[in-house]
C-alpha cells in the first residue's frame, strides 16, 4: 500500500495543484474581473488590491502573458527536467485557460503536468533494486 501512495504521490500533487490554482484563478476572474461595478470603481479610483489585482489579471490576458509565460516554461520544463519550470507552466496555464487564453495556456500546462508526473529513470532504478532486495 505504501508502495502506491508512493507511486501515485505526483499524480496526486497534480491534482492537488491544479484544483487550487483553478479555485484561486476562477474566483479571481468572477469576482475580480467581470463585475462591472468593480471595474468602474477601479477606473474612478485604482487604489486597493482588488484593482491591483484586477489589473494584473486584465493585462495577463490582453497580451496573452499567462499563455506565452505557460508555453516557454512548459518548454524550457520539457527540455531541462526541472519540476520547478512545470510549476511555473501549470500555474501560468491554468491562470491563462480560467482568463480567456487557452490556447498557448493549453500547450504550457500540458507540458507541465507531463514534466511534473515523469519519473526520473534513475528513481525507478533504485526503487527496483529496493524492491528486489525486499522481496
């Protein structure tokens, strides 16, 4: 049993990730970024960190900054191996599918997730040879 927790462990972080970062990103875009007596507030008076937020979110997805960030982390992830760039790329992917940019977002978290679930060779060679040693 504790051999499949194991296994599953980066599946289920995966999981764990992207139902946060998705609850965070649609609760930002329903109650930041549509309501229209939010945006008016923002454009009398832009202080607050809802309107910095707002504003952030806004220019994330007119320039498509959350995809193209997504696309070359998910990259860069897929190329070096680093767990850390698939973060950056699920979580720019996710901030760009829930903000209307789902197409390079798409890509980037892609990409991401498949870095973030891979394991490296060289683990499952020593978690055999544990294996064979136990058994």
């Amino acid at each position: 049993m504790k051999r499949l927790m194991v296994s599953m462990w980066p599946m289920l972080s995966l999981f764990a990730i992207v139902a946060i970062a998705t609850s965070i990103m649609l609760a930002v875009r329903f109650y930041l970024v549509e309501p229209t007596a939010l945006a008016q507030a923002c454009v009398a008076d832009n202080s607050g960190w809802r309107c910095q937020v707002r504003e952030f979110a806004v220019f994330g997805f007119l320039h498509n900054s959350f995809g193209i960030t997504a696309l070359i982390a998910g990259v860069l992830a897929t190329v070096a191996r680093w767990r850390v760039l698939a973060l950056l790329a699920i979580l720019a992917g996710i901030a760009a599918a829930s903000l209307y940019t789902f197409e390079l977002g798409g890509v980037g978290l892609l990409l991401g997730a498949l870095v973030w679930v891979h394991r490296a060779p060289a683990q499952d060679a020593s978690e055999q040879q544990a294996q064979a040693a136990e058994g």
